[in-house]
C-alpha cells in the first residue's frame, strides 16, 4: 500500500478536526505529519501476521544499544528531533478498529505493533491532548449513546470505511497475553483482591529489582530538590530519597522504641525494616503476594531482625491483633475501592489505641463533576492494576473523618513522584536486556509506557499523590501532636 502514513494521518485529523501532532512512519516506509528531525528510520516494510504472538525479536539489546526499550530501532544521532509513532503493520491499525481508543493504543504497543521514536515523554505529552486529555462531558454517556452517536455523524463513517481499507484483511487480532481478562461479578472480594495483587506483584522480584533498584521500594520517593534534575537519579540517589520518605513516614507517626507498627500493604518490607532498625519498633508487614512476602522474610533474617519484625501473607480485612500504636498504609489505598473504602478505615481506626496515628499515603485525582462516571483507564486496568482505583483527595481525608479519625496534615508529594517515575524508567530503559531474561518483552513494553505516563500525569497536575496523617484522638481531644507538626521538615 503506497503512502500508507499519509492515509493514516489524513484520517486522523479528519476525526480530531485538528492536525495529528506527531509524525507517523508506516509499515510501508512511508512517512507524514510534522516535520522529521535528522537521520529518520525507515519502518517495517509489511504486516507481520495475525497470529497475536507479542514476542518481539527486534528487543535484543539495551536502551543504548541496537534496540531501544520499546522495539524501535536506535540511531546513532544523540541530536534532538521530534517523536514520531512508528506503526508497524496493518495489524496496529486492526487493533484500534475493534477497540477504538485507549486500549486499542494499549494493544498495540504491548504486542509491539506500535512504538515511538525518539522522546517518549515528548511523544506522550503531544498525544495526550487527542487521545487522553479531551476534557470531562458536560454528562456522563453511554457507550451506547456514543456509538449511535458516531454512526449518524457522516464525517466518521466516512474516515471508518477509508481505515477499514488500510486496515487489510481480518480476522481481528487477539489481544496480547499479557491483558488481564475483563471480570465480572461484585469488585474488591477476598479472592478477587489477592488475583489482581498476584497480577501487578508477582510479575518478578528479580524484575522489581532491576526497576526500583536497591531500595526495593514502590511508592514515590521523597527528593531533596523537586524539579531540580535534568536527567533521571543515580541508584544511589534513588535509594537515598526513599530512605528519606521511609524516615519522613517514621518521623510523622511519631515512632519510639517498643512501639507496635503495622505496615499494611507492607511490599518487600523496607518500611518495617526502616522503622525497626533506625528506630526500634517490633514492626508487622502485610501484603497479599507470596514472592513479596518471602523476598522480604529473607531480607528480615539477613538483617538480624526476625524478633522485630514479622511479615505476613494477609488481608487487612483479617488483621486482628491490635492495638498498635502506629500503622503505615503508603501506596496500598489505592487497591481498596470506592466500595470497600469506608471499611477500610474503619478497620484501621480500631486496629490503633487512643492517640495511635495513621499515616495513609496514596495517589488522588482530581474530583469530576458526574463522579457516578468515573472509570479506571482501560491500558491500567488490563495491564498494570487490575481493579486499582482513584479517588479525590477531599473524599479520603471525609472517609477516615467518617471513620473516627481526627485528620491532622496533608502533605501533597505530586511533584516527588514524577522524579521517582522517570528514575524508574531510566532503570527499565538502561537494563533493558537483562529486564526481557525476567518478563515478556510486551510486559516490559506496557510497564515502560505506565510509568512514563504517570510521570507526565503527576507533572501535569492531572494526578496527586498526598500523605495524610490521622489520629485516633482520645475523648479528652490530646492528640499527643507537637503544636508545629512540621519540624519534620
């Protein structure tokens, strides 16, 4: 098919009303869209096949090296040039039109029909404005209304049926192995709970480690200078701005020695492990994955600490042995639900005694006008976080109220997690090989765009991370809090 890149981006301006914003190179060679930069590739010449497969033998070498970590082929100009989304074969363009949309896009860069050339965040950060951020309904709609929608609009039908002939044959593709299945019946149950943990958890601790790096912790790190770092941290700084957010944690539960902590959604143990070294708490962790919890036994024995710290393979709806005097909730909120939030806090309110504090630190979005329509992205919610939600940052601090608890600080790290984000994608990017020994290349492909993504979410302001400190305030209302709670600072 002659100018196929041309077609594509013909039609896609006619469906935005607006210029596509990247350039696109075909399957063909062809090329269209804003102006190239130097030394421009030359793409796949033909369709690769319907067979599904998502291995990818074009990701054989690191970031630098032959292969860039999303397939496409790296130049040996260090020059800037604009990014442009490389399609790969009709079988992209096959993918989008049975699933118009986010997952369509997603279904194609996992399975690696799809790749950008050049600066992803960049790349990202232009698409985001046609394809994620169009802007909140005025009313929430149906699917249904929107397809009726489209059907009647002549402008649409016309570009479908010109996609339909650069599309080719069918059948359509099967989505990659990687997607979780979509899932039916009530959200947030025992069961369906430890699925969706074992899904983003149990993909690897040798993976985590190459991502994370040696601190081993998944939650937004706490740097000394936001905003300040032109390229992404060292391992050594990584490692140094999670000790700080582990110790920033410690510093704002108040922790001493002989105090109980309960870490819930404890990962590979590090914040246990912080507060029982450094500040001599008998610590309890608990996570619902099985390689977490014996990744962080094992870190609890080389560290000497198997009388301070227990880690545990449990539900925080079966935690029963309170009181603790302090309890750690730092990125797990988030797999709670709307549905199951209120007993979630409640739970942790009568876990702690009189004057205990709750440290609970999760991301937030912001609130929508028809907060009846939210719904979880569709690229997160098959490949990255199974049932994960979102929610504003106003209804969490009214939940824990709700529950009990007297809120006494939020802190807002929004920009902290964008660094932590791109540290861990120049890790993923710099040990790319040695990350495909570990998980599939479309594993690696899809964690490489989420994390990219939200870093640009957490730097656009479109998500939050915050920290909020609770007490459970005794009746007399001493909250056991200095009068300047900020001299952790």
């Amino acid at each position: 098919m002659a100018d196929a890149a041309g077609r594509l981006s013909a039609l896609a301006e006619e469906v935005l009303g607006a210029p596509f914003p990247v350039r696109i190179r075909a399957w063909d060679g062809s090329e269209a869209g804003p102006p190239p930069g130097p030394s421009p590739h030359t793409g796949d010449t033909g369709d690769t096949g319907d067979t599904g497969d998502t291995r990818d033998t074009r990701d054989t070498g690191d970031a630098a090296g032959t292969a860039d970590a999303g397939g496409a082929a790296a130049t040996t100009d260090t020059s800037p040039k604009p990014p442009t989304l490389v399609v790969r074969n009709r079988r992209a363009v096959r993918r989008f039109l049975w699933r118009p949309g986010e997952l369509g896009l997603a279904r194609g860069w996992v399975a690696g029909d799809l790749d950008i050339d050049g600066d992803l965040y960049a790349a990202l950060d232009l698409l985001s404005g046609v394809l994620w951020e169009r802007g909140e309904e005025a009313a929430p709609r149906s699917g249904l209304r929107s397809a009726l929608s489209a059907a009647r609009d002549p402008r649409l039908r016309s570009a479908a049926r010109d996609l339909l002939a650069v599309a080719g044959p069918w059948p359509p593709p099967k989505p990659p192995v990687e997607e979780v299945r979509a899932r039916r019946g009530p959200l947030h149950t025992l069961r369906r709970d430890r699925a969706a943990i074992s899904h983003h958890y149990d993909v690897g601790n040798d993976f985590y480690e190459l991502v994370l790096g040696p601190s081993m912790v998944y939650s937004c790190a706490y740097w000394p200078a936001p905003g300040a770092a032109s390229e992404p941290a060292s391992d050594a700084e990584l490692a140094e701005a999670q000790r700080a957010k582990l110790d920033l944690v410690c510093r704002k539960l108040g922790l001493e020695p002989g105090q109980r902590l309960l870490d819930v959604g404890c990962g590979w143990g590090s914040m246990v492990l912080h507060a029982a070294r450094e500040y001599g708490v008998r610590a309890v962790g608990i996570t619902l994955s099985q390689e977490q919890a014996e990744y962080a036994r094992k870190r609890v024995a080389d560290a000497g600490l198997t009388d301070r710290v227990e880690i545990r393979v449990q539900d925080y709806r079966r935690v029963s042995d309170g009181p603790y005097d302090a309890i750690s909730s730092i990125g797990m909120a988030e797999h709670v639900g709307a549905v199951r939030y209120g007993e979630y806090a409640a739970l942790l309110y009568g876990l702690l005694r009189p004057g205990g504090r709750l440290l609970n630190h999760q991301i937030a979005r912001p609130p929508q006008r028809h907060e009846d329509a939210y719904r979880v992205d569709e690229f997160i919610d098959r490949y990255v976080f199974p049932d994960g939600e979102l929610a504003p940052v106003g209804r969490t601090v009214s939940q824990l109220e709700e529950a009990g608890f007297e809120v006494r600080d939020l802190e807002s790290l929004r920009e902290h997690y964008g660094l932590t984000l791109r540290a861990w994608v120049g890790n993923l990017e710099r040990n790319w090989s040695q990350a495909l020994r570990h998980v599939s290349p479309g594993r690696a492909r899809g964690w490489r765009l989420y994390m990219a993504a939200s870093a640009l979410a957490f730097e656009r302001n479109r998500i939050g991370v915050n920290q909020v400190l609770a007490v459970r305030t005794p009746e007399p209302g001493t909250s056991g809090l200095p009068l300047r709670t900020r001299t952790w600072n």
